[in-house]
C-alpha cells in the first residue's frame, strides 16, 4: 500500500491537499477518474472520496484543509517538519493493537495535530506533541496510555511502571 498526495485544479483553488491511498497503478490520474461516493470524515474538516479510474481501479482520498508548516524540535535539537503520517505510523507501532479500528487511531491524531496548530507558533517540541497523545490516550485505553508513557517517559525498572499505575489508579495522571 502506497500513499501519494495528489492535487488538481478545483483542490488548488481552495488550497487542498489531497492524500490519495490504496493505489494499485502507480500511472494514476486523478483528474481522469470519477466519483463513485463522497463523505465526510467524522471530525468535519476531512472528506473521504472513493473513486474509480477508468481502468477500473478503485482507491480512496482524503482532502483536508492544508495548513502552515510546524517545525518539530527534536531532543538532539535537530529539526524537520510535522508528518502528520510519520505521527499516525508512530502511534499504530506503539499501541495500534489496543484499537479496534483505523478511525480510532486516525482520530487521535487529529486531535494531537489540532492541539500542535492550537497551541500557536511556528515550532513544536517533541516532548510536547508525545505530552498530547498522552492526553488523547488517556480516556481512550488505560493500557494503550501506560504503554506509550514507557516509551515516552523511557521508563527503565518495574518501578517505573509501578509509579505509573499508582497514580493513573489514584486519578492523579500527567
């Protein structure tokens, strides 16, 4: 499976992203294809679009409003730019399993990513967008929040994970 980001005029127009997945045929043009359905994606701001090329080819996009770009400060200082995909693969490696659907985990990140851009600023540190996907885990899986926390808090004994526990069962979590 592939993801490819696509643009045609209508998107330009109204400064649209498209992110086209699930291509078959590497030679795809969007502009050729057609519409078989159009829906809106559960947090308003996404449409999901299947479409059908005319060999026959049918695939998904994703349009979303495209947004300034955020630097991410790295802990060794280094920089790069947000990826809203490299966030949903980190998330899926670290406690995907703990989710029944690919929506559940495609919401959290469109919780985290709206948090980054509601904070304001041009920059974000790494810390603080691992801080908000702590607390979009946090009412969705005890298990998934206290799986992440080790890796973000690069928990190193038992007793790490015991600290942990004691305070998200005495509700003093953060």
């Amino acid at each position: 499976m592939t993801t490819r980001q696509h643009s045609y005029a209508d998107a330009k127009k109204i400064n649209l992203k498209i992110r086209t997945t699930n291509i078959v045929s590497q030679q795809l043009n969007i502009g050729d294809s057609r519409v078989l359905e159009s829906r809106e994606v559960g947090d308003g701001k996404t449409i999901r679009r299947r479409r059908e090329s005319p060999d026959g080819t049918r695939f998904t996009t994703y349009e979303r409003i495209e947004k300034p770009n955020i630097a991410v400060i790295k802990k060794d200082g280094g920089r790069e730019l947000f990826d809203r995909d490299k966030l949903a693969g980190a998330i899926k490696q670290s406690v995907g399993k703990f989710f029944s659907s690919e929506l559940e985990v495609e919401e959290i990140v469109t919780q985290v990513e709206d948090s980054i851009y509601n904070a304001g600023g041009s920059e974000v540190f790494s810390k603080q967008i691992g801080a908000f996907v702590l607390e979009n885990l946090e009412d969705k899986s005890q298990v998934a929040y206290v799986r992440f926390a080790s890796v973000f808090h690069d928990f190193k004994t038992l007793d790490d994970f015991v600290k942990i526990l004691a305070t998200r069962q005495h509700g003093d979590v953060k």
